[in-house]
C-alpha cells in the first residue's frame, strides 16, 4: 500500500515529516504540510501534486496505481 511505501521510505532516509515537506517544497516546489504527510501515511486520499512529487522524491513506482484506477476508476487513497 502507499501509505505504507510511503512511511518505510521516509523512515529508511531518517527523515522528519517537517524535513521530507521542507526538501519537496524546495526540490519540486510543491507545499505539503508535515500534518497532511502524516494523514498521507495513515491513509487518506491524495491530491494527484502530492503524489506526484511524494513518488519523485521517494523513487516510488506509480504504476500499481495507475493500473488499479484504470481497472477501478475509483479515487485512490493510500491505504
């Protein structure tokens, strides 16, 4: 699941939520506060910027996503 990819990769760079938020904002210039990374973990819906960056910055795949909302078409949440 993302929201666990998620996590495990921010945990793997030992990073803060407030660090992962400030490096994206700084790299892609995209502003994701480190309250909304961490609803990103535990499972809530993601706006497709944030995922885009969250998935540059992390060198996570999307394409289970996109496949599963092809299938689906449902909203992706990351859990």
């Amino acid at each position: 699941m993302l929201a666990d990819d998620l996590k495990y990769a921010r945990q793997q760079k030992q990073l803060t939520l407030a660090a992962v938020s400030q490096q994206i904002d700084a790299q892609y210039h995209v502003r994701i506060a480190p309250s909304m990374l961490s609803r990103y973990e535990n499972g809530y819906s993601i706006s497709i910027n944030h995922l885009f960056a969250l998935a540059a910055f992390f060198n996570i795949s999307l394409d289970p996503l996109v496949r599963e909302f092809a299938q689906t078409g449902h909203r992706y949440q990351t859990r």
